[in-house]
C-alpha cells in the first residue's frame, strides 16, 4: 500500500502490460495502469469478502438493473481504500498529477439519469454496510450516448468506452448460462407421469458475465457488480455453418451480441422496441440461472429453502419479467409444481416503482411477447388468471375492477403491464419518496393497495456520500473532518454538529471560500468546454438533470429571460450578478426536449453577448452532462434548481447531492424536496409553486393566457420571446417550445407557476446580498442532509425487505 509498492506496480504494467514508455497523460493507459495496480489491492479482499457470505451462508439480495450509471471508479477506489495520498505520492515521483490521471479515465455511462445512478449509489452503500447485495445488469457495448452542442442543437455521438478497455472487470467465462429465445412450447409427460412444459428450436444467445468490484469504505469488504454480455452461442454458429450459410451465421452472430451492444436512450414513453424487450429477457434470465445455480451448488444440487436465502430487488419495472421467468425455472427446468414455485417467487421478489408519469409504465404488445418468449406469455396467463379470481373472490361481480387490474390491457392493442406483473408477482413494493408512495397509493396503484395495502412501503431515495461529498468535494470535506471529526463519512447524521457553527464568522469565512474555490474550477472546466467565462462571484443557480418538459427546464428560461428584460429596461439594479448554468442530455427521439436546449442555447447567446449584461446576468448551457461533470458541478453550486410540476418527480436525488454540498434549494413540493424542505426548515429553502392537489383542480380549466395577460412581466417575457428575438436568423426554430407552455393543455402548468418562482427567485437575491444570512443557510443545508446518505436508505431495505446479515471479512 507504501508510495513505493504502488509506483513499482503502476511501472510494470504501464511499460510491460501496457507496452507505454514515454509518460502521458492524454491516453487513457496510465490511468489503466492504476487501475491495475489498485484492483490487484482489491483482489484478496474481494475473494475474502466472497469467503465470509459463503461461510455466513446467510441470505442475500440481488438488485437487479438495467441501469448502472457507474462513472468513474478509479477515485472512489482509492478514497475507499484509503490510498489517494500514497497513489498520489507514487505519481508525484513520475512527476505527473494524480488529478490528470483520474480525469484520463472514461466514465462508464452504462445508464439514464437518476434511476441508474441510483443503483451505483445502492452498491457502494451496501459494501460499505457489508450487507451481501450483488447487482446484475448489462454490460452495454455503448453507454450513455455523448453530448455535443452544435449551433445549439443537440448532437448525439456514441460512447465507445470499451474501446481501449475496462480494466476493472474480470470475464468469468466459466459462468455463461444460455438464454432461450423464441421457439415453441412443447408439452410432454415426465418419467413420473407428470405434465412438463418446454421449449423447442430456440434462437439461442450466450450471456457471459463480466464482475466489477466494489469497495465498501475502508471496511474490506469487496462486493461484486456482474454485468452480462451477449455473445452467439458456438452450437448456433456451426449449424448454420454446415448448411452452407456461412454469411447467415455471421448474421446470426451479431444478432446474438446486439443484444448487449447499446443502452436505450430513455423517452418516458419508450415501449415496443423488440430488442429493448430481449434485453431484459436476457438479463433477467441470466441472473436467475446464475443464482439459482450458485444456490444449487452451495447446496448439494439442491433448491430446498431458496425462499430463505435469496430476494431479488427489481429496479423499477425493466426487470420484471424476472418474476415469469423465475416460474419458468422452477418449473420447467426444475420440476417444481405451481403452487410451489409461486410461493417461492412472492417470497423473494420485491419491486422498486420510480415513475408518476402513466405514460411511462412499461407495456408489451402480446404479439412480440409471444414469438420471443411463447412460454413465459404462457405462465403470465395463468399468473393473471389465477389473480384475477382473487381479485372477483374479494370484488364479486366488478368487473370494470377486473378489467382495470389486469395484468392484459385489452383495451385496443393486447399489451402486457410489466408493473402488475411486477406487484402481483413481489412480496414488497416500494416507492422513492414520501410523497411518491403516497400517490402510488392513491393513484396509479390504487386497486393493488385496496387488495394488498401491507405490500406497499416508501424507502425515500439517497446518494453516497463517499462520491457526493468525501471525494468530490475534497475543500469541504477537509474543512469539516477539521472540525467535527471524519465520522461522518459513514455517519451521515454527524453533519448536525456543523448547525451550531451556522453563525460562526470564520466558520462561515471558510465556508465561502471553499465554495468559491470549487466555482473557480468549475469555471475553468466551463470556459474549457464552451468559451464562456464566469465570474466566480456571481451567484451560481444551477439547474442540471435529464431534460424533460416535466422538469421544467422552460420554467427556468422564463425567469432568465424575466431577469434579462428587467435589465434592458433599467429596473434591474437591485439584482445581484447571477450566472444561470443549465445542463442535460435529451433523447435523441424528444423533439420538445430538444428545442429546449435549443431555447436554452439561443437565450444564453443573446444575453451573453449583450454589454448591458456584463458582470449582471451570464448563462450557459453544459454540454454533455455526466457523473464526472456532476462530480464538479455539485461542490460549486449556490442554487439548486428543483421545479418540476408536483406530483411528477418520484423523488430527484440530483437535490441531494446539491443539499449535501451547501447548495440552496428553490423548489416545489415534489418528491423528495418535501422531505429536504422538512429536514432543513422553510427559513433555508426557497418554496414556490403549486401543490399536487392545487394542480389537479387547476387541471379542470386551465387557462395560461390568464396568468400571461394578468401579469405585466410574463406579458413582457412572452413578447420578447414572441418576437423573434432570440432567433433573429432562424426563423421559427423556437415556435413549439414558446408554444408549448402557453397551450391549455400543457400538462406541465409552466405558466401557473411563473409569478410564484419569480417571486422565490427574487427571495434568493434577497438572501444573497446578506452574505452571512446565506452562508448560515448553505451550512445548514448540509448539516441537515444526514438522512439523505443511502447509508439511511439501504439501512431501510434491509430492515423492511431485505432482512440480511452484515458480514465482516476476516
Ligand atoms: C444525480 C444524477 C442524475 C439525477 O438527477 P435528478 O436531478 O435527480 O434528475 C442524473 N444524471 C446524473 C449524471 C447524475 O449524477
């Protein structure tokens, strides 16, 4: 672990691994050497960590994600580990920056936004918990798709970050499982006389699993990310082979291997696509055979009293066909009898739901599940039909409830509800926030918690505080560890020490300036990627996330567009300089959310090269947010931007981390802020908007042109906009998105909200201009942010639904 064993390590694989001699630090090969040299470090405690589950024989959970949004993992390594100063030390001896180093390494993007990102937050909790979790997802060949910005248009790139490789992982080839696709079902009696179900003249692809490690905090526990890729099977190669096809097989190969060749790019909507379906097929049946085949094989061949050492965590509902295809293996490929096979898959199988949007509950047209999976459609008939007599056995004669409940919408095309599947087929469902569970409840799943309310729970959202404060705001950390000890790194709650020093002068002097450090660099990064310089002293308001018209990135330019008139117009003098930064990646298939960034990027230009601006109002859009940009982002932020429409965001954990590192939010009361705005107190946060109820009676006749005329400053807004004055040579680029919040069916109410947030907004200012008002609220946001620490959430799973052991290596 000595300064010396590392650079003598990192040498060997840089010049004898790598083949490198000269030192660089703009290859990605210094980086991996690293990589190495730490992994190898990891390795023992890896094997050791794997040893103690074994002998603990104890139950463990397996969270299974189409999404992990990992970033980079080389940092958090070392900070786990407790090895950043000696690596650094090693590097110095190079005469090479450890920093450089770190930023060499790609990130890897393998998700969307919050849901993916989520589960790379769970994994480091529960090492460092040593709570026994495995997550199983896809090793994607591209990630994330990269962002570049041209002429304010989004443009999207591949990630090819397998290219130069990814030295974390270790293939266990020995532990490919095949995955059966399309076929037909046979039936056919057993040597017992039984009737046995089966599968004939599959297409079938090889899934091999790739294993990631994951270092909990200085606690040697190692635990284990398995990502699945596809690869064509040898037996389908040669047939076709044989008949004298050989192009077809090569065909037939890369049908095989598309399978885990790209992540799809969310689009709230997004349903229907085959190959989207084969993916969670194959990663749900993966896992499961690799589960039930390590159970077998710790359990003399047998799968007696798996229900007591295994649970499956569903993220959201991409993997719930795990709950047809756990059936199908216990049955078919195990010779289990129905009812004992449905007890085990309603005693380990829970379901996490992340979305209010109805739109974006995942169905499947009955065609395609048919001709790709004919026996699992097979096993969600009788799944549903044996659920719908409980639900006409409690609800005789109703059947609008009936039809209502169905695991089959048949209203119109046949589909399956992958989220009934999902409820009916899990012990526990959950939700990621207070009020996010309560209007599941209420409204989506209404029926379901009428039928079983002691299924339904709220496990309120986290993110690790290792990535999200210890590491990525290294100024802060030092700054607080000086003064309340290091115990919070694992203790989240400990930052309450910090509230008695809310009004400390020097504490408060300290405070400022590390934040002003941290927006210095992130100036510098955004002077790198756009030309635009910022004035670290202006107020930085921040509003970074997927876009999405349900995130209200518009309302967010109406307010810059509000701020840049009432400067023009001379009535801008009481505002304090603020530099607005908006980020985010679009769906390529969003056209709304594209002309979005297009507004965005087009208002920016406008204001920024505008004299009567300079030093009063800046505005940047990003380009092509990530985990390492938030990683930059977070610790240099004054405002967290958090003004979606209530009732839409399930929780956000972006607010969070914002919150953690002294940022201040202005928000409504959606998801998680209500429970942020309930931990800090109404005095250190900015509330504006409608509430959900508010909205729904809004909803009834809602009329935009009312706000807009009744307010002179809106009126303002929507002329300039209106006029053509952020698109001078582009005529009509920006209509559908001026457009969209003015039409009385905006489901999003932007224009309801608009006087409330500019009033929070012009709170902020308020605030602003008292320095050592603001800093006591920027400290006491973090001192208050203990219970955000998914530390706090995975402590909630496995008290409620998990119920594991913790284990500490020997
Ligand atoms: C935290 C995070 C998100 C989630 O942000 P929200 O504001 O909760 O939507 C999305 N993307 C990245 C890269 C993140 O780090």
């Amino acid at each position: 672990m000595d300064a010396d064993a590392i650079l003598s390590d990192l040498t060997h694989y840089y010049t004898r691994m790598y083949g490198r001699r000269t030192l660089r630090t703009d290859t990605p090969f210094l980086s991996q050497a690293l990589v190495h040299t730490i992994r190898d470090r990891l390795m023992e405690r890896w094997n050791r960590t794997n040893i103690a589950f074994e002998r603990a024989d104890g139950r463990r959970a397996c969270y299974l994600s189409m999404e992990f949004l990992m970033g980079r993992l080389l940092n958090n390594a070392l900070y786990s580990l407790g090895s950043t100063d000696e690596s650094s030390h090693a590097l110095g001896l190079l005469g090479v920056e450890l920093e450089k180093v770190l930023d060499a390494e790609r990130d890897a993007g393998l998700g969307n936004g919050g849901l993916g990102r989520l589960a790379a937050c769970f994994l480091d909790s529960c090492a460092t918990l040593g709570l026994p979790v495995r997550g199983y997802g896809i090793r994607y060949h591209y990630g994330m798709f990269r962002q570049r910005i041209v002429n304010g248009f989004q443009i999207e790139e591949p990630d090819p970050w397998l290219r130069e490789g990814f030295p974390w992982e270790i293939e266990r080839s020995e532990l490919a499982r095949t995955i059966r696709f399309g076929g037909r079902t046979v039936t056919f009696r057993d040597e017992h006389g039984r009737t046995r179900h089966g599968l004939e003249d599959t297409h079938d692809v090889l899934a091999i699993p790739f294993d990631v490690p994951i270092p909990g905090y200085r606690n040697g526990v190692v635990n284990t990310l398995r990502l699945w890729s596809a690869a064509a099977t040898d037996e389908f190669d040669l047939e076709e082979f044989n008949a004298g096809s050989y192009t077809e097989a090569v065909e037939a190969k890369n049908e095989a291997e598309n399978i885990s060749m790209v992540l799809y790019p969310n689009t709230a909507t997004e349903s229907g696509h085959e190959l989207r379906l084969r993916q969670q097929y194959f990663l749900a049946s993966a896992s499961l055979q690799d589960i039930l085949h390590d159970y077998r094989y710790r359990h003399g061949g047998s799968l007696a009293g798996l229900e007591d050492k295994v649970c499956f965590q569903l993220n959201d509902t991409h993997p719930a066909i795990a709950v047809a295809e756990l059936m199908r293996l216990l049955m078919d490929e195990h010779g289990m009898e129905w009812d004992q096979a449905w007890g085990i898959v309603r005693s380990t199988t829970a379901y996490t739901n992340h979305t209010l949007l109805p739109e974006a509950l995942e169905t499947w047209p009955v065609p395609m599940f048919e001709k790709l999976l004919p026996r699992l459609l097979e096993i969600i008939y009788e799944i549903n039909a044996r659920f719908l007599d409980e639900v006409s056995i409690r609800w005789p004669g109703d059947n609008a409830r009936l039809a209502r409940m169905s695991l089959i919408d048949e209203g119109g095309e046949r589909r399956v509800r992958m989220a009934y599947l999902a409820i009916v087929g899990s012990y526990s469902v959950n939700g990621v926030a207070e009020l996010h569970s309560r209007l599941l409840r209420e409204g989506l799943f209404r029926d379901f918690y009428e039928l079983w309310p002691d299924k339904f729970n709220n496990k309120t959202n986290g993110v690790t505080p290792r990535r999200w404060l210890a590491a990525c705001n290294t100024r802060l950390a030092a700054l607080v560890s000086g003064k309340i000890g290091d115990g919070w790194v694992t203790k989240l709650d400990q930052l309450e020490a910090l509230a008695p020093l809310a009004d400390d002068a020097g504490f408060q002097a300290s405070w400022r300036a590390v934040k002003l450090a941290n927006k210095q660099r992130l100036a510098e990064d955004i002077k790198r990627r756009t030309g635009i310089e910022l004035d670290p002293a202006m107020l930085f308001d921040v509003q970074v996330k997927r876009i999405h018209e349900y995130k209200r990135q518009l309302l967010n330019v109406l307010h810059a567009v509000h701020m840049y008139d009432l400067i023009r117009r001379g009535d801008g003098d009481e505002l304090p300089p603020r530099a607005i930064i908006i980020g985010g990646k679009a769906a390529p298939g969003y056209v709304m959310a594209k002309g979005i960034i297009k507004l965005i990027g087009n208002v920016a230009r406008v204001i920024n090269n505008d004299p009567a601006m300079a030093g009063r109002l800046q505005m940047v859009f990003y380009p092509d947010y990530n985990v390492s940009a938030m990683e930059k982002i977070c610790p240099a932020a004054d405002l967290s931007e958090q003004i979606s429409t209530a009732g839409k965001e399930a929780s956000g954990t972006g607010n969070m981390k914002f919150m953690m590192n002294g940022a201040i939010t202005i928000g409504t009361l959606d998801g998680a802020n209500v429970e942020i705005l309930e931990a800090v107190g109404d005095e250190n946060f900015f509330l504006f908007g409608h509430t959900v109820e508010e909205v729904a009676s809004l909803r009834e006749n809602y009329d935009p042109g009312a706000y807009i005329n009744a307010d002179e400053d809106f009126r303002r807004v929507v002329g300039l906009l209106e006029s053509g004055h952020f698109c001078r040579f582009e005529v009509g680029v920006l209509d559908a998105v001026i457009g969209a919040f003015q039409d009385p069916s905006d489901p999003w109410m932007t224009a309801a909200d608009f006087r409330s947030f500019i009033d929070a907004q012009r709170r902020v200012d308020e605030a602003w201009k008292d320095t050592a008002r603001w800093d006591r609220m920027s400290i006491l946001n973090s001192a208050c942010s203990g219970r955000f620490s998914t530390d706090r959430t995975m402590q909630d799973y496995n008290d409620d639904i998990w119920r594991l052991e913790p284990v500490e290596p020997g």
